[in-house]
C-alpha cells in the first residue's frame, strides 16, 4: 500500500458520481493557522491521509502517524488499514498537540515500515485585535 496524499483538513465529504466513481471533497487544507489563546495551549488539527492499495497487495497494514518538533516526538498514532486491493480508502488522524510557544511541528506518516511522507504544520500567535476607531 502506498500514502497518495497526506494534508491537514478542516473537513472531508465523499460523493458518488457516475461511473461509479467517488469524489473526494476536502474543505480548509491548511499547512497552519492562528491559535484562538495564547500559549501554552493545546492544539488538535486534523489530518486525512489516502491510501492506495495495487491490484495483487494484501490490502492490510497499519498506519503510522508521529508528531515531531524539532528531533523530539510529541505525539504518536496507530491504527489498522485495510484497504480492497485496486481500490482507495483514507484514514482521519487527530492528534492532541501541547504548545508550549507558537511554531511548527511535522506530522510523519507510514504504512508498516514503508517510506515516510513528511506533512509540516505551523500554529501561528493569535491575530491582533483591530484597531478602534474612536
């Protein structure tokens, strides 16, 4: 099995269309966003990440999916695939996040002990209120 994409999301659809084919409809991708508070704080993106499976694989595995800041793991998920061999299927990962300060942190996926894709994503300060007329 093979990871065809791997993007934080804030929402996710499927639809049929004729054929039948299925449509993936995927809302607010984002590599980073404003924290709502200041740090420290507690973060939970969520992340989509499609699979493959070729005609003839096994269609089982698992998917791994670690958080990283700098060369520490923060966070870590693991969770059965199966997947029909010719077919797609996609997996929603959550991870609650600790911020101590704003900055990034990388999301390392894997099927088993397969090659690994690489999703970074950043927590922003919050925006700054607008100035007032007075």
């Amino acid at each position: 099995m093979d990871i065809v994409a791997a993007l934080f999301i804030d929402d996710i659809q499927l639809r049929q269309v004729p054929g039948p084919s299925t449509r993936i409809d995927l809302t607010g991708v984002q590599f980073s966003a404003a924290a709502a508070q200041e740090a420290p704080l507690v973060w939970a993106p969520h992340l989509v990440v499609i699979v493959r499976c070729a005609p003839g694989e096994s269609g089982v595995g698992a998917l791994e999916v670690t958080y990283w800041r700098d060369e520490e793991q923060i966070a870590r998920n693991v969770q059965p695939l199966q997947v029909e061999p010719g077919k797609f299927n996609y997996r929603l990962v959550r991870a609650e996040l600790e911020f101590d300060d704003y900055g990034t942190v990388e999301a390392r996926a894997r099927i088993d002990a397969g090659a690994v894709t690489v999703v970074p994503y950043t927590l922003l300060a919050p925006a700054a209120p607008e100035a007032r007329d007075a």
